[in-house]
C-alpha cells in the first residue's frame, strides 16, 4: 500500500471509541477531530476511494474533481482555515484562483466578474449600476449582520438537550430570523433592477436553491465565503482526505472502503454500532453518520425507529436538493489561449431567477438554462500536463431527478441501451452549447465523459442524486431536529445537513458533531481557534 493511503478494505482488530459512516468532508472531519482528542475512530466508507464529493477519478491519464471547485475561508485569517490546519497538521495547502475566481456571463453580451476582495466587488457591482447605492449597501450591511449572528447559531446547535430552548431563545434567534426569510423576499425588497438582482443572486448554484424557495442566510453565507476569493487544494482535491484521514490513522484509527453499511444497530434506544452489507458488525459506544440525514433516516436506521416522529418531520417535510449532470473533458492544447483559466465561469442563457432544473423534453433537448464551468488543472499548481498539453474541464448543470428515476437501482454502466442514448443526447448538446460559449477549444477536446444524478446515487448514496443534501429553505431551519446529536443515544449527525452547504458547510457541521460528542474537549480546542 502507498505511504499516503491510510484506508483499505479490512477491519483492524481492535476497539474502537467512534464509528462514522462515510467519508465525505463532515464525516472526515469529525474523525479527525475526534481522533486529534485522541479517540479511536474507525471509519466505514462504502465507496472504493473516500473523499465523498472531495475524491477524484480518472480515465486515460486525465483526473477530474467531483465537487472542489472552489472553496473560501481556508486561510489562516479564518476560523475554517485554523481548524483545517491544525488538523492537517498544516499540510493541506491551498491556491487562489487569482484575482477573480468568478466569470458571469449573460444574454445581450453582459458580464461581471466577481473578484478576490470584498471592497472590489462593491466597487464592480456600482460601476455596473451607478444608481442602486443604496441597494448595494444595505445589501453587504445584511451580508455582515448574517455572518456575525452564525458563531452564536453553531453553539446553540450543540447544547445539551436540556438547554435547546435556552441555546434557540437567546443564541441563534437573530441567525434564526434570516434563515427563515425567503432570499427573493429579501432581495426584491432591496431594489426593483431585474438584473442587479439577478446578479446578487447568482451564485445560488453553491447551495442548488431558487431564489423564492432558499433560505437567505444561505446566499449572505455564500457571498461572505467568498469575500476574500477562491481557493484549490494543491495536489488536487483528493490531497483533503489524505491529510484528513493521515490524522486518524496516526492516532490510532482507520478507514475501511468498501464497506457499506445496511443497519445502524440500535438496542434500547442507544446506538451501539452498525452492520455492514456483508454481515460484519462492528460496535463502538459513539456512532456518527455523516451520510446525509435523508440517507441515515431512510435507509440505515432499523424500521421501528424510522416510525418515530422526529424522523418522521425530517423525512416527510424536508426533501433533497437538486440532481446534477457533469460534463467531464479531457483537452490536449493551451486552453489558456482559448479563454480559460482558473476562474470559474457561468453563462447564462437566460435572465431569469426561476429557473433551476435543465428540464428537457425527450424529443427536443433544448438549452440549458446554467453551465457552471471549471477548469482543475489550471487552478493546481502542480499541474503536470506533459508533453500533449493535457487538462481538464467540468461542466455542471442542474437536472430533474425523475428523469433518470426509471433507471435507478441499475448496475453502473449496465443500465441499459435506452439509458446510454439518452447520456449520448444529454453530452453532446451540453457540450455543444459549451464549445458555442468558448469555441476555440474545440479543436482541443479529445475526452468526453457524461455523469448523471445516478453516478451521484451509486458513488455517494445520495437522496435522489442530491448534491448539497437537504435543500437549504427556511423550512428546513425550522425544523428543530437537525442538530448533530440524535434523540437516539450515541447517534450523531455530521456533514452539511448539520450546518450549512458546501465544503466549508459540511466541514463544519463535521466540527459540531465532534464538539457534541467530545465537549470538554472540544470547547477548549475551538477556543484556541477563535
């Protein structure tokens, strides 16, 4: 085995103080946690490479990422960034993606970037709309309020259940306003300019939910996340769970791939450890699922606890965020030459804010409305495109789930001729629609591969191909279960559906949990951090 592979597919014989389910951002977080505390953590990821939507995968000498397109707050002058480095051992490094890491475009040949700095984007937005100042302001004035009222919101997610009311009363009541507040709501009340308000909306992608049905708090956190740019991990995304998991191999714990779980055991209401597919059980006084909440309480939890009504509130009331297509590209040439770089780029075919899902008719295909644009071999500094010149592209769009409903619980890559006509369509209209943005690469390409919500399903257990778990609306932050310790004993919850979406989003609903779980221990740790 390779010196920085700490997973495999056996269970060491030993005893374990945590398991966590999956190893997606939350889930390695918490472990690492966990593990810096000096736990034993084993954990159980059921895919054959861990990183959740952090990994990588390769074909004919290109690497694509899955999901780390950009990511805010890793520096040292954060308290993300901190946690990360201490708990990376400052190994995980990061590269910015310059001096924006953001390219709009829209119809009628207009365009914004968004830059690495907070007092040039205000600047930018003006420049575009001279007459909407006091729109701008008031709309960075909300951004800081929401993001100063979020440190005190975490805490109160992790009080013991004796002091919820307390904690939701007088810790999170000012964050708990905007999270129940519409995002179109706020932003309409703001300015009557159709398309500053687009603008202020746009990166809505990074948490997949329409202006009318998300949660504002989510667009301010976005637009905070990213006030200081975007960065990369150098090395590639899979860079995070090697440093992640090194840290809980070298206290003593360990991944398993290959394992999937089927059941949670649970034994008078306590958590007592979980049994995989196979019929291995593995036990542990602490077990933590960061598999997604949906996910957890649909399928891993016994059926007499799924009757019970804080998971019926979950399960019934709240549903998954948007299913995704991603259009994966392999070029040999300078691409730089041809437009790209490392800044993302969006371009839009339409001005509307009410249009999410790529939904196509069968027989007419039809625009996509979005094409969210990537480029990972450019935003790596240790890039090798050797002696061809290769590099990479993605291209994401949002698509109905249903579509591909037909064809779920079909083997990977054995689902069918109907299926696989259907993939050819999907890729070459997007890539057709792609090379009509940018054509001077299409000379380039010279790979094309298309991955559809049921690669999310089958590789990351997804609910319905969800990208960023539950759909971040103010009904979800209603709901007054979704805390990372479970009313099962020893049942906790990690990742993005305990926090808020994204990377960073996940990463700290992974510090949570390991903060519910090990509080006197990690109070002191967070405090160093602050």
């Amino acid at each position: 085995m390779p010196k920085d592979r700490y997973w495999n597919k056996k269970t060491p014989e030993q005893h374990w103080d945590a398991i966590v389910i999956g190893s997606g951002m939350g889930g390695m977080t918490t472990a690492a946690m966990l593990a810096h505390f000096g736990k034993k953590v084993l954990v159980l990821e059921q895919h054959y490479v861990p990183g959740g939507f952090t990994h990588t995968f390769r074909r004919k000498g290109y690497e694509w990422d899955v999901g780390v397109h950009a990511v805010g707050e890793v520096t040292l002058h954060t308290l993300p960034g901190r946690i990360l480095h201490a708990l990376t051992d400052g190994t995980l490094e990061w590269a910015s993606l310059g001096e924006h890491y953001e390219e709009m475009y829209y119809p009628d040949n207009f365009d914004i970037q968004f830059p690495s700095h907070p007092k040039r984007f205000k600047e930018i937005l003006l420049e575009k709309f001279p007459d909407e100042q006091d729109a701008i302001d008031q709309y960075f004035a909300l951004i800081k309020d929401v993001a100063s009222s979020m440190r005190s919101y975490y805490l109160s997610r992790i009080l013991p259940s004796w002091a919820k009311s307390i904690g939701d009363n007088m810790l999170a009541k000012k964050a708990q306003q905007y999270l129940e507040q519409r995002t179109s709501d706020v932003i309409n009340g703001l300015t009557q300019n159709k398309q500053l308000r687009h603008i202020m909306v746009a990166q809505w992608g990074y948490y997949g939910s329409l202006p009318k049905d998300s949660s504002f708090a989510m667009q301010a956190l976005v637009v905070r996340h990213f006030s200081h740019g975007g960065y990369y991990p150098v090395g590639g995304s899979s860079q995070i769970a090697t440093r992640l998991l090194k840290t809980v191999a070298d206290n003593g714990g360990w991944t398993k791939i290959c394992a999937d779980v089927e059941e949670i055991l649970i034994e008078k209401n306590k958590a007592v450890g979980v049994r995989l597919k196979d019929g291995e059980e593995i036990r542990a006084p602490q077990i933590i699922s960061a598999a997604g909440v949906l996910p957890t309480l649909t399928r891993l939890l016994p059926e007499a606890v799924r009757q019970q009504e804080w998971v019926d509130s979950i399960t019934s009331q709240l549903r998954p965020s948007p299913a995704h297509l991603c259009l994966n590209i392999g070029f040999k040439g300078d691409i730089r030459s041809a437009g790209c770089s490392s800044a993302n780029k969006w371009f839009w075919s339409v001005w509307s804010m009410e249009e999410r899902e790529w939904d196509f008719d069968l027989e007419e295909i039809g625009t996509c409305p979005l094409l969210y644009c990537s480029f990972p071999s450019l935003k790596d500094p240790t890039h090798d495109p050797g002696p061809e010149n290769k590099h990479t592209g993605e291209v994401v769009t949002f698509v109905p789930y249903e579509t591909f409903q037909k064809w779920e619980g079909t083997p990977w890559r054995k689902r069918g001729e109907d299926y696989s006509e259907l993939k050819t369509r999907l890729q070459e209209a997007i890539l057709e629609q792609f090379l009509s943005q940018m054509p001077e690469l299409r000379e380039m390409v010279d790979y094309v591969e298309l991955s559809t919500p049921l690669s999310t399903t089958y590789f990351n257990r997804a609910a319905k191909g969800a990208i960023y778990g539950i759909e971040p609306t103010p009904e979800r932050f209603q709901n007054p279960w979704l805390r990372p310790k479970s009313p099962i004993k020893g049942l906790y919850l990690s990742g993005s559906d305990v926090a808020s979406v994204g990377v960073i989003g996940a990463m700290m609903g992974g510090v949570l949990c390991a903060a519910a779980v090990a509080p006197t221990k990690a109070l002191p740790f967070l405090k160093k951090m602050l």
